[in-house]
C-alpha cells in the first residue's frame, strides 16, 4: 500500500480549513463496485453556496422573507424589483373610500412585528403605515429597486440561473439581471380586473377600478354607479351615500351578506370602534395584547367548520346571517328574496361583511335595479327595462385577476411554462408554493393557497418560512435546482380537488375562486388554517427533483469532514452537543475538579482497587 501527495482545492472558502488538509492520500484500497474515486471537497461542512435571490414584489411576504431570509441565511445577495413607488403591496394602492381590514387589525400583522392599532379594523392608511415603519426599521429599504417591473424570467439549466428581463420606466432602460433563485411575490389582489360590460367603452364619464382610486377621485354630487358587492363593494357602498346625488347598483348573482365577525369584541352591532387610551395602556403589557390577540383569532377559529357540507356550524352560521339580512332589508323583502341565494351556502363564495353596506342600499339615494343592466352608453346606463339613467362616475368594483396565468412570459429552457398546464384556472401547482416544472421557482400567491381561510399574514408567514427553509437546504447541500417532481404535482392537486367538493367551495355560485364562472373548480387549500400552517412547517423535500453541483456526489457537502460552526474558530463551544449551563460556572470551581486537588486523599490503583459488587 502506498501512498500520493494531495493536491488541495483551491481557493477554500474559509481559511482556517488549510488545517485539515491532509499532506498525503493512502493508495490501495479499491472501490468495492470498481468505481473511482470522487473528489472531496477541501472547505468546511456548513459552507454555503453564494446566491442572489430576486424577488418581484414590496409587500407583506417580501417583507416577511426579508425578516426570515436575514434570521437564517448568509452569503446571499437579495434584490427585489417593485412597480410601484414604495413599500406597501395592496395597502399601497388601495385608497378608495372605507377601505379598511375586515378582520380585526390585532390579528392582521406581522406575529414579530406587533403593533398598538388605534382601531379594531384599522383603516388603509394605517396599515401602509405600519408596512412602511417595519421595512424602515429594519432596513429592508436597501434592498427594493421602486418603479422597477419585471417583463420577462428565463430559466437556463446549463447556468441554473433565472434571466430575469427589468424595466425601469423612469429611464426606459431594460436590462437583465440573473439570479439563482427567482420568488414571485405579487399577491392574490395585485392585478386588477375590469369586467366587461356592454357599453363601457362609450361612456364619456369617470371609470375608476378602486384599485386605481386617487386622493384626487371625488364623488361629492354625482350620479354614481357601483358595480359589484365584494370586498371593496360593500365597503365603498356606506362611505359614499351621504356624498353622492345618487347611487345606482344591482346584484348579479345572489350573495350572503355577512354580519360583521367577532361581535364578542367589537362594538354594539359589531360596529368598528377606536381604542381608548385605558385599552392601548392594558395592551402594553405584552402578557394582555398576546392573550387578546389568540381570544379575537380563536372565535374566528371556531367557527370555521361552517366551510363543511351540511355541518351544524354551516346551519348555524346560515341561520345567523339570513336573519341578520332580513332585519336590515325588512322594509323591501323584493330586494332580500333577489340577494338571498337558494342553491348554495355560506363559505361557496368569499366571505363579505356588511359594516352598512345593507343600510347604503337601502337609503334613499340608492337605486337597486331590479334588473341587469342592459347597457353603458355615453351618458348613462340603461336598465332591465330600457330606461336611460344619466351618471357622471362608475365605479368598477370587479375584483382582480384569478386566472393564475403568468403576467409576463416565463420560459423553461426557452419553453414558455402555460406549455406545462391547460386550465388557467387550475394550474399544476404544488403545495401552493412551486408550479410543475420551474424550477428554483416559489409563488405564494399561486393556486391552492389558503384564500377563504382569513389572514393573509399568517399564511404568508408560513409560507416564506418554507421558501427560507428551502433556500438554506440548496446553500447548505450545494444544490443547484429544487423542482417538485411530477407526480407530487399531480397527487396534490388531485387531492385538493377531491377534498374540496366536502367544502361549500365547490357549490353552484359565481365566485373569484372560480374566475367568475359557476362552471370551474376552485383552486383552493384543502383544509384549515391550523392544519396548513403545521403542514408547511415540515418542507417534504423527498417531493423534489434536486440537481446537485457535484453530480458524481450528492454527499460533496459533507466537505472536509469538520464543520464551520464549530472547527472554523478557536473559541466556539466544540461540545455544544451537551448542552449548555443554566448558569456560568466560575473556573476555579472546575478546577477544584481535578484529581490534583488537595481534597482527594485517595488514589484508585487499576481495576483491583475499586469496590466489588455481588
């Protein structure tokens, strides 16, 4: 047996690993399958893969990877591109009359990032605010490109690089910019949708989506029609009654109206309120506001079970909301017989609460057409009947683009990814994070994610915690590519189709989880919140196809044999896996430890010395 010089890898990565470089290798010992060989990597175990990480989006999850990414990862270079002027996501454009949160502000956070809110449903404002204050505490400015928009991302498997295509309006420059792992954070409300109606196009009046409303949009003395009942409907609806010459709206399709949610904490009624000075004092105490926050978040909770076919809490809620719709509509039973769905429950569309939205329409200034429209025309909108009203202002509360298909062209090694699905609708999504064939690729906001389910803090929390999960395991494995294999594609969107047809999901309604058609299958979460965020917390990287940088050796990362956490620096606890202390101990006490202190009288000599036992 004999023996060679080795020749090191070189550059290492960390200095002190020319400590543990062996001089010369042992000749001799052959492979026991008559293979060579492979070659052993010379840098400690721990010693991460450098990546630029791009990311389109500045709102709630760029801020929560940002917050996870710096917690856990090194040695990556972040850039995100946003569209808009700041930070801010939803809350940055949404400016229309009344938007607020409908859930109550002391859930809708950051869990690390608490705030004192100065209501229950904190208005738009506000939460841009709070938005804006995290980033700049935490310095995440460094990391945002504003009025920056991505056109086009290509991936390449021979650089493992996404091409990533930016524009930057203000100068009309393009120029691309290549990066390891690609994140799309854009959010389930960031691409507006105006439906098309007969007509609009003629009219010579204002159009406005409340996604585009501005602090110079006014409907003071106009003859105003409101489309739509979501979301931002019924929010809009109450804080424009009192300043519009006339209100014209109609329904569609039938829809719940929801009384407002945690009337066991809000005001009277389940009226918003604002926090006294005396409650924001008791919230200080860290112990209060955490044991408020799980009281508010554990009534939604509960109640949750509603979603379930014919469950007693879905009668239950039902029985509620009927009632609570024909106390505020009891003056015109025409109008609650036309709103009140027959044929579907609670839970099949997205929930809408009422904050006055049943007062707005009955007021007298309001017109509910009995009717669909049947047209726009330059100067108006003609009724069921055929009656011209006049307007000066329609206001297009259509909601947003569910259809899922890309923004802007993503190509798989020059192949466009819609190659990879047929239903724009129902993409070959895997775990709501990753689509069937890109790899490197994490979209929160894809299909199967946990919309109906009511916090999207939480949810993005826990998603962005996975993606992080997931980034470390490529550095800390020195992975080139993450893909979610075919089949776990397919077996998770088999299963949430399955699943959801327990779920009133699936029931005969209009819905934004269907892209506005009775006929398509909702691309939704199959389960509760609870079950989601304990399912996300474990990444099942066994359901990835994982390309390593030493093909010959998926175990390269293994390295020099020693770590960097613990052999890279001299003063690291080399016996951390003991545990540590509860206390420090002075080192006189250890001293006194030793078999030379004066205290020890005797010396145990060799096995016969010591005491035998029966």
């Amino acid at each position: 047996m004999g023996r060679v010089e080795y020749e090191p890898n070189i550059p290492l990565a960390h200095p002190a690993a020319a400590e543990y470089l062996p001089r010369y290798l042992h000749e001799g010992i052959p492979d026991s399958q008559g293979k060579p060989d492979v070659k052993i990597r010379d840098d400690f175990y721990g010693t991460r893969r450098k990546l630029r990480i791009g990311v389109l989006g500045a709102g709630i999850s760029c801020l929560n990877f940002l917050h996870f990414a710096e917690a856990r990862l090194k040695d990556v270079e972040i850039v995100v591109y946003e569209r808009n002027e700041d930070v801010g996501g939803v809350w940055l454009t949404s400016k229309y009359p009344g938007c607020r949160c409908d859930i109550p502000s002391i859930v809708y956070q950051f869990s690390w990032r608490t705030n004192i809110w100065s209501e229950m449903y904190a208005p738009a404002a506000e939460n841009l605010a709070y938005l804006q204050t995290v980033a700049r505490e935490n310095d995440f400015y460094k990391y945002m490109n504003f009025k920056h928009e991505i056109k086009q991302a290509a991936w390449n498997d021979d650089e493992a690089m996404w091409a990533l295509t930016v524009k930057d309006p203000a100068s009309e420059r393009t120029f691309e910019d290549k990066v390891h792992i690609f994140l799309e954070f854009n959010g389930p409300v960031s691409n507006p949708r105006l439906t098309p109606l007969p007509g609009i196009q003629d009219f010579k009046g204002e159009v406005v989506h409340p996604a585009y409303w501005s602090e110079d949009t006014s409907v003071d003395g106009k003859r105003v029609a409101l489309i739509g009942y979501g979301c931002s409907g019924v929010q809009i609806g109450p804080n424009i009654v009192d300043r519009v010459a006339k209100l014209y709206t109609w329904f569609r399709n039938k829809t719940y109206i929801l009384p407002p949610p945690n009337q066991g904490f809000s005001a009277a009624g389940g009226a918003n309120f604002k926090y006294s000075d005396e409650q924001k004092a008791a919230l200080a105490d860290p112990d209060v506001y955490l044991t408020y926050r799980k009281a508010v978040d554990d009534a939604f909770y509960r109640r949750y079970s509603y979603v379930i076919n014919g469950s007693p809490m879905s009668q239950v809620v039902k029985d509620n909301t009927v009632k609570y719709m024909k106390e505020k509509l009891a003056a015109k039973p025409e109008l609650l017989e036309r709103i009140l769905p027959k044929d579907f429950d609670i839970g099949c569309r997205r929930q809408t609460f009422a904050y006055g939205y049943l007062e707005a329409i009955m007021d007298p200034k309001t017109t509910v057409f009995d009717k669909t429209p049947q047209r726009f025309t330059e100067h108006g909108i003609v009724d069921g009947d055929g009656v011209e009203h006049e307007l000066d202002m329609i206001i297009a509360a259509t909601g947003y683009d569910q259809s899922h298909l890309p923004r802007f062209p993503k190509l798989i090694n020059g192949k466009p990814v819609t190659d990879f699905w047929q239903d724009p609708l129902s993409p070959p999504s895997y775990m709501a994070l990753c689509l069937k064939g890109m790899p490197n690729y994490f979209n929160p906001s894809s299909a199967y994610g946990p919309l109906p389910q009511g916090n999207y803090y939480q949810s993005s929390e826990a998603f962005t915690q996975y993606i992080v999960k997931a980034i470390d395991k490529i550095q800390i494995d020195r992975i080139l590519s993450v893909t979610p294999k075919d089949r776990a594609v397919d077996h998770f969107v088999r299963h949430a189709n399955t699943y959801l047809k327990r779920t009133a999901v699936t029931g005969p309604c209009v819905s934004w989880y269907k892209g506005n058609d009775y006929a398509n299958a909702p691309a939704l979460w199959p389960g509760a919140r609870s079950q989601f965020l304990r399912v996300l917390a474990t990444p099942r990287f066994e359901d990835f196809e994982i390309v390593y940088e030493d093909a010959e050796d998926t175990f390269a990362y293994f390295g020099n044999g020693w770590t960097l956490e613990d052999d890279a620096e001299p003063d690291t606890d080399k016996t951390w896996y003991m545990g540590r202390p509860g206390r420090e101990v002075d080192v006189e006490v250890i001293d006194r430890l030793k078999g030379t202190d004066a205290s020890v009288k005797m010396l145990v000599q060799g096995m016969a010395a010591m005491p035998m036992t029966s």
